[in-house]
C-alpha cells in the first residue's frame, strides 16, 4: 500500500506542483500585498489634502491642530501656545475620523 502511494506522488510530474505554487503566490498578492498598496496609496492622498485647521492625529499618537503646512513639515498646536513640527509622513489620520471609527456602546 505504501509504495503505491509513493509511486502516484511521483508520477504527478513537476506541473500540479508549479500549478500550486502560483496559486500560493496569487494568494499573497491578493491578501496582503494589494490591500497594503491601496493603504499607502490612500495615505499619501490624505496627506496631499491636508488643509490648515483641520484636526489631525499623528502616528505617535499625538492630537492637535494644524496651524502651518509647508512642503515636508507641519505644525500642529497641541495646547495654548504650544506647536510643535513634524514630519508629513508623521500624520496618520485625521482626528474627526478617529471618533467615527469608535465602535457605539
């Protein structure tokens, strides 16, 4: 019984195997890296649209204002008087948004 199962396993050839492995690779690409390009693509569109005034949050997690925009940084006021710079790529979302996404008790 055993050598029969060996033998079938060998006659197969080489194709179901590439067969497999190009499914295993459509699998991935379409599961992990096109939703993570449409993520980044969405990203840098919102950080294209950024207007002063709005509310944003930054990656670490940081609320504040926008006060100042220029080509690589931004200023958010986080307090009375305090404005910090930051990088562009450091916004993450904005900070209206992040209240819609909180589930509803």
């Amino acid at each position: 019984m055993q050598t029969i199962l060996l033998q079938a396993g060998q006659d197969g050839g080489i194709l179901p195997q590439l067969l497999m492995f190009g499914a295993i690779i459509l699998v991935f690409y379409f599961f992990m890296i096109r939703p993570q390009q449409k993520k980044m693509r969405d990203q840098k569109k919102f950080r294209e649209e950024l207007t002063k005034g709005m509310n944003i949050v930054t990656i670490g997690g940081l609320h504040g204002k926008l006060v100042s925009l220029d080509d690589d940084t931004i200023t958010l006021e986080v307090d009375k008087g305090v404005r910090l710079t930051f990088d562009k790529t450091a916004v993450s979302m904005e900070a209206t948004a992040r209240v819609n996404q909180q589930p509803k008790s």
